[in-house]
C-alpha cells in the first residue's frame, strides 16, 4: 500500500530540526513512521540534515538533472546566451 502524506511548512520553518518534526509528527498521525525507509526531498542542504538519520535519503533527479543540464549549458559563453534566450521565448 502507498501513501501520500501531504503538510504545509510555514515560511519561518527552514531549520532542519523544524522540518524533521513535522514530517515525523505527519508520519506518527498516519501511521506510518516505522514504514518509512527512505526519503526523497530535493537537495538544498536542508533537506540533507533533515533526513540525515536514515540510511537512504535520495536526492531528486529532476533537480540533479535540471542543475547538471544548468552547469553544463552555461560552460560555454554561447550556449549559456541561447539559454537567456530561450528562458525569455519561454515566459
């Protein structure tokens, strides 16, 4: 059985031990906690010490695509001024 456990994080909620709390409280309300074995969160730095307890805590590819697509397009000076560009087709 999947489950989706959705919250809302406030504003002022940027602390990893913040985040924690509230995804574990989530996850005892549902149930949940002793299922959970792994994690996928983007991957800011906070999002590293929030799940830095478990064993498996992966990155999210589209972000890790997205960042290495980025860094790649932008190493070249050409490459990087047909990405403004397009960005501003875009909007």
């Amino acid at each position: 059985m999947k489950a989706l456990v959705e919250k809302e994080f406030s504003k002022s909620t940027k602390k990893a031990k913040e985040y924690r709390q509230v995804v574990d409280d989530a996850l005892i309300e549902h149930g949940l906690l002793s299922k959970c074995f792994i994690f996928v969160s983007d991957n800011e730095n906070t999002m590293a010490a929030t799940f830095s307890g478990y064993e498996e805590r992966n990155g999210c590819f589209a972000h890790i695509e997205s960042k290495s697509s980025q860094k790649s397009l932008e190493s070249s000076e050409k490459l990087k001024e047909t990405r403004a560009r397009l960005r501003k087709l875009a909007q």
